[in-house]
C-alpha cells in the first residue's frame, strides 16, 4: 500500500490550565511516526503496551463489532492523540471518561479526550465500533478478504486498521488478548495460544493471547470452517496449524507444507537459538491469494502458494520471522534487509541441511543469474525505496550480502551472530546499520565496505570484488560466454525462487 504524506497537525493554542511555566504545553501527538515510506503509519505521543480486542463477527454479512481497550502511556502532554482506524466508531473513552473524536486523512482516529492528558501518565482508551471491514477501501483497497465461509486480514505493511484501532507500525509494539465471537460450526485462529473456548445461545467465543509484544501488522484474525491439528515441539512449545475445510485439490500439499512447522521449527533453533514466543504454527484459509505473511506465531498462507505442490521452502521462509522480523523488528520500512535478507538466507541454510545446494552454490548462481545490465543490480537492499522494498533483489541480494559476511568472518563468528542479534534485540527494534555495527563488534572487523558493496550499490559488484567475497567464480571463468550455463543450477534453486511468487500480492501488496 502507498500513502501520501499528510503534515502534522499544527499545534493546538496553549489552554488555559494551571501548569507550571516551566512544563511543556498541551499538544496533540503527531498523526505518523514519520517513516522514510509511509509517513502516515503510527503515531506520535503514547505507546500501547496492550490490545484487548473483545469481537463480534457474523460471516453472512460481513459485520464486525468490536470494543477494543489498549492500554498506553503518554510520551507527551496531549490536547489530542490519533489512532490509526477505518470502521465507524460510536464512542470512545479515556480513562472511563467520553472523549470526542473525528476523523482525518485516510485511516486516522482523533481523539480528544475530556481534560488534557499529562505525560508519563498510563491511560485506557476504549473504542466502541461496527462496520463491514470488506468494504473500507483505503487508497481503493481493502485488506479484509471474506471467504465462502468467513473472513482473514494478513497484510504487510499495513492491515489492523481494518479490524481494530491502534498504532499502526513496527516500533511500537505490544501484547494482545484478542476474543472474537462467531456463530457455532465456525472457528476464530488468531495469533498466540487459544486460552479458552465457550459456546452460549449459538455463538461461540474463542480467546486467543499473544503474551509477547507483537506489531500490530503482525496481529492476525481468521474466521471459518477449519481443521486444527496440534503438535509440540521437543521442548514442549505448542504447535497450532489450521486447514480450511474447502482448500480442494491444494489440501494435500498445503498439509504436506505447514505440518512441517514442528520440524522445521525445532531446526531453526539450532540456528537462531532459541524460539521467541508461546506458541508457533501456521493456517491457510480458503483465500484465492498466492501470497505468504509471517503474521506472529501463526503465519498466514494463501491456499494458491500451493498450486504447484507442497513447499517447505516458504514455510522455513515465514517462521525464520518469528526471530528476523517479529521478534526483532524493523526501525523503518527501509530496513526491511533486517527482516527479508535473513529469511531469505535461511532458505539457503535449509537447502544446505536438505543437500540440495550450499548456501555459497545459492549465492555464486543468484550473483550469475543477473547480468550487469539487469535492474535487479539497481535495487539497494539496505534502501530499496518504497516501490521496491519487497523486490526481489532485497532477498537474494541481501542473501548474497549475508554469505559474503560470512566468508568474511568465517562459520564460528558468523553463526554465533545469527543468533547473538534476535538474543540481543529480543522485542526490540533494529535498523541496517544496528546490525552492521553489531557484526563489527562481535567479529572485530571492519565491515562497512563489505556491506556497502551488496546493500547499498545501485550496480553489480566487479567480478574481482565479488571474487574476493567468494560470491563469483574466478574472473576467467565469470567472463565466458557460458558462464551462467555452465554453473550448474542448485537443486533448491526453482522451490525458493517459487517463494518469490508465493510473496507476491499484486498491485496493492508486496512480497515479505
């Protein structure tokens, strides 16, 4: 999605209050966060520390009803705060107080609550809302799929302000206790471990928790007929995977695909340390979309990702998330390499497990798959810039960048870092340059030009500084007419390139 920029709103005339000279003065949070490319996300003044989502959602009409209570602090004095939100409200309060509230721009909330509020203060602001999330369009798009039997939002980089008000981006984060009533035969999946379950005058209620803070891109709400099946891990996490009951000739290999999670889970901890969350999974509804997202704990999968068999490939892609992406989270959009450029490589970690190429054969082709003259060499992975952020050059040139480093500083250093950094950022925040520091440090080599060379060129790196990276084959060798075809493709190489298609979401989405 793309939003224009809007100005902040300018600051409200000084109330007449009793605060001291020396105090700041009253004024409304900014209506963004001020991202590099969505200027518009988040919002300034309060961070969320809790959602509590209590819904209603009736699959035949499409209508959702919802009171959602987050929990906050204020980091300023506010007159007013923006909430990011699309459905019709009909009331909101603060601190068990009315406030007013109006709305703005595409998907802002203003609300003004009935007395200043200081900061540092913990509020509660509940919002009283119904609406058909299908049918709210912003930018002439809706994230909110309804199926035959239901309805699913999993969108990137935005998506809860289709079904809940909060503050929509990654820096800030927060816990979530999402209970959703639907009518009996139908289920509820949503992020985190189902804590309860009950059935009254034919609806049933499912509350779902997600004890660790989660962004609210990443919260994930599905509404159908499905099949749950249960596992555990060897250290006991619980495992949680739902089929919708109508996936047709695409069932066996989605099966095939997410029962997998155990496994693969258990492996990437071996790799990433150990696992972030309470709970892990995966579901696929009857959504007639290709793409995946790593929605937390439970990442989401179209059921056409599996038109053309099973892929383990995409489900090792999404849950190498939970670490890079989730638990650790992007600063701004531009840094998507701390969550896309992993996955990715942990793709090729898997393909070197399963025998079915190296990471360093992965790389070697990807470098020669692309000429000089190909405009993959013109996306910078470390900025790609906001039509490019989910392109394709940000997962395999950001691989690449990641098996340079490690030809660079060698197994010992390079994999004590892959899991040092989610152990060291832990729910927290990092850009780019965070982590390029961190690999400096941990290494104790200078890595900057290393990772200038493969994040932040807009060409293709000389096949002598390549070469020198271990990323291609003597100069010699690359320059022969028939360098490309004579590099013998990896086994693993046409499953995860599937994986870019699989994270393509068209016009209005982007691959994650």
């Amino acid at each position: 999605m793309r939003y224009r920029f809007l100005a902040p709103s300018a600051v409200a005339a000084c109330l007449l209050l009793a605060i001291p000279a020396s105090a700041a003065q009253p004024a409304p949070g900014a209506p963004g966060v001020g991202d590099s490319y969505y200027p518009e996300s988040g919002n300034g003044g309060y961070d969320v520390s809790h959602y509590d989502l209590r819904l209603k959602y009736q699959p035949k009409t499409d209508l959702l009803e919802g009171t959602a209570t987050l929990i906050a602090t204020t980091k300023q004095h506010l007159t007013s705060f923006n909430l990011d939100f699309g459905l019709p409200v009909s009331e909101v309060r603060v601190g068990g107080k009315k406030a007013s509230f109006s709305t703005a721009g595409k998907h802002e909330l203003v609300v003004t609550p009935a007395t200043p509020l200081a900061k540092g203060k913990q509020i509660s602001v509940v919002v009283r809302y119904a609406g058909k999330p299908s049918e709210l369009a912003i930018d002439g798009f809706t994230a909110w799929a309804r199926t035959p039997d239901g309805g699913v939002i999993a969108q990137e980089p935005e998506g809860s302000a289709w079904w809940f008000p909060g503050n929509d981006h990654p820096t800030d984060k927060a816990t979530y206790d999402v209970s959703v009533s639907v009518p009996d035969g139908t289920q509820a999946i949503s992020n985190g471990e189902l804590v309860s379950e009950s059935s009254k005058l034919g609806w049933t209620r499912y509350n779902w928790r997600s004890d660790k803070p989660q962004a609210t891109y990443l919260a994930t709400l599905a509404i159908g007929k499905f099949d749950i099946t249960k596992d555990t891990t060897a250290s006991g996490l619980p495992v949680i995977n739902a089929f919708s009951k109508d996936l047709g000739a695409n069932d066996g290999a989605a099966r095939a695909s997410i029962e997998r999670s155990t496994e693969v889970t258990e492996w990437l901890e071996t790799v990433f340390g150990a696992y972030p969350f309470n709970s892990v999974g995966g579901y696929v509804p009857n959504v007639p979309a290709g793409y995946a997202l790593e929605t937390q704990t439970r990442p989401f999968y179209g059921k056409k990702a599996f038109d053309r068999g099973s892929n383990v490939s995409v489900v090792v892609h999404e849950l190498a998330h939970q670490w890079y992406g989730d638990s650790v989270s992007l600063k701004d959009w531009k840094d998507i390499w701390v969550n896309e450029g992993f996955a990715r490589y942990s793709q090729w970690l898997w393909s070197e497990k399963e025998g079915e190429g190296t990471a360093q054969e992965l790389a070697q082709y990807a470098y020669d798959q692309h000429p000089a003259d190909d405009p993959f060499w013109q996306v910078k992975p470390g900025d790609p810039g906001p039509d490019n952020q989910f392109h394709g050059a940000v997962y395999d040139r950001g691989a690449i960048a990641l098996q340079a480093l490690r030809n660079e500083i060698g197994d010992e250093d390079f994999f004590a870092i892959l899991k040092d950094w989610p152990t060291a950022n832990k729910y927290g925040t990092a850009s780019v340059k965070d982590f390029v520091h961190f690999a400096e440090k941990a290494s104790g080599k200078p890595l900057a030009e290393l990772f200038d060379t493969w994040l932040y060129t807009d060409s293709k790196p000389a096949t002598g500084v390549a070469h020198e990276a271990g990323i291609a084959r003597s100069a010699k060798a690359s320059a022969a007419p028939s360098a490309t075809a004579s590099l013998k493709q990896p086994k693993s190489w046409k499953q995860i390139q599937a994986t870019n298609s699989v994270h393509d979401h068209g016009d209005h989405g982007h691959q994650h």
